[in-house]
C-alpha cells in the first residue's frame, strides 16, 4: 500500500469533501481517503498502480485541481460538485 498526499484548490466545506471522497474511493486500486477542509490536503491510501497523475486529472474533473495550477472553469465546477456533495452527505 502506498500513499499520496495532494493539497487542493477549491475545498470549501463538508460538501466537497464528500464529493472528493466519493470520486476517488471510487476508483479501482485507492483503498482510503481523507480529506481534511482546512488545509485542503487529501490524503489517498492506494496501490502501486494508481499514478498521482490519475488521481490529479480525477480531482481537476469535479473543479478540485491541485493547489496553484486551477482556472475559473474548475472554480465554477467546484460550485456544483460542492452541491452534489451535500445531497449525497
């Protein structure tokens, strides 16, 4: 088991963080994640086959990019991935 540790943009509330939980736990091979709102960090448990580079393009789909490389576009995506997120929750 490995460990990836990927600070965000975009992390707002309870509902992003359910979204982000939810995108990535869904994927094959990440076994655990975490998420903690106030300093944006998410951490993933995962397998050797799991790159960063998937879990980023994951993250930048739902308006969650990797701090310092996001636009406005993902901003506006955050919005209603944020929404999302507090339905599920």
């Amino acid at each position: 088991m490995n460990q990836e540790t990927i600070i965000i943009d975009n992390l707002k509330c309870g509902g992003c963080a359910n979204t982000v939980k939810k995108q990535l736990s869904g994927m094959e091979g990440v076994q655990n994640v975490s998420v903690d709102v106030e300093t944006s960090t998410v951490v993933v448990e995962k397998e050797e086959g799991v790159s960063r580079g998937v879990l980023l393009e994951r993250l930048e789909k739902w308006g969650y990019p990797e701090v310092g490389t996001g636009n406005l576009v993902q901003k506006a995506k955050s919005y209603v991935s944020c929404a999302i997120g507090r339905l599920d929750g």
